[in-house]
C-alpha cells in the first residue's frame, strides 16, 4: 500500500480517519462470504500446526473452565443464580456496607422458617410471604445474626417496624 506521495506503507500504518472507517464498514455492511472463501479458509486451517504459545493458553482455558460451575470448589449446589439467593446476597451486602455487625446465610434463614413451620410469629399466619425481621432493629444496634432474626409477614414486620418485640418467647415450638 502506498500514501498520496507514493512512499510505501505497511498494512497497519495506513492512516484510518473516522471518515475511512464508515466506508469500510459500509462496504462490508452486508457482505457475506462465499462458499468458495469459506472452503477456502477451512481448507487454510486444517492440519494447521499449534504454537507452543497456543497449545498453552489453550491448556489454561480449559482449565479454566474445568474449575467453573460444579467443578468449583465453592461450588453450592447451584444456588447462587436463583432469585432468592440474588435477593438475600444484596440485602447482606447493603446491611454491611452500612457496617451492620453480624450476617447469616439464606441456608440459615430457610432452616428456621422451617423451625417456626414457615408461620409469620405475629400473626400465626402460614399463607403468607416471610420477610426476615430483625427482633432488635438494626436502627438500636441489632445485630444481623440468625439469632436476632425471626420470620414475620409483611403487614405484622411493617407495624412492628422499629419497636424491639421477640416474638419467638411467645411461641411454643
Ligand atoms: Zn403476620
């Protein structure tokens, strides 16, 4: 390739204004390859030798992704993409950078709606949503450990709301 001047330019030193690049992407806009350039390229390809720089990263990709999913070894049962896990990994997330002590895990707040048989404490309802509520509020220096934790429905949590009430003395399990 040459410039305006006629000196000589290798391939990637060609000055590519915006102006180039449009009509460019406008002729190859569109463009599809032929079947004879595709037999062409895989044609190209086959029996084609590795570098050792290749066959390494090669290696290391796959090894990558022998390491990802269940192969990991904090692999946990494929919880992390449902929604419920999402849901409670940004509501410890959130309660620590407000530099709430304590945390729990959503294993530990399923195992004690399973406890109080998956009942808002309050009300003794059993149909409903539970929502975790903290017995004394983050607001006067509760803690966000399972212990200081108890599964009320959304009405009795928000009329609840700041007070301390442990409702668990109540029950009788
Ligand atoms: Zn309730």
């Amino acid at each position: 390739m040459r410039d305006l001047k006629g000196r000589f330019i290798k391939g990637n030193k060609f000055p590519k204004s915006e102006e180039f690049r449009k009509k460019v992407s406008k002729t190859l806009m569109g463009h599809l390859i032929s079947e004879e350039t595709k037999n062409k390229i895989s044609k190209t390809l086959i029996g084609r030798k590795l570098t050792e720089g290749h066959i390494e990263k090669l290696k290391a990709k796959s090894w990558m992704n022998n390491q990802s999913g269940e192969n990991n070894r904090m692999w946990k049962g494929g919880i992390s993409k449902t929604v419920e896990y999402k849901r409670h990994m940004r509501k410890e997330n959130k309660l620590k950078r407000k530099q709430v002590e304590g945390s729990h895990t959503l294993e530990e707040w399923n195992q004690l709606c399973k406890t109080y048989q998956y009942m808002c404490l309050c009300c003794k309802s059993t149909d409903v949503k539970l929502t975790e509520d903290h017995i004394i509020p983050i607001s006067m220096g509760g803690t966000n450990d399972i212990w200081n934790i108890q599964p009320l429905c959304g009405s009795c949590n928000s009329i609840k709301h700041a007070k301390t009430i442990d409702y668990r003395e109540r029950m009788v399990i």
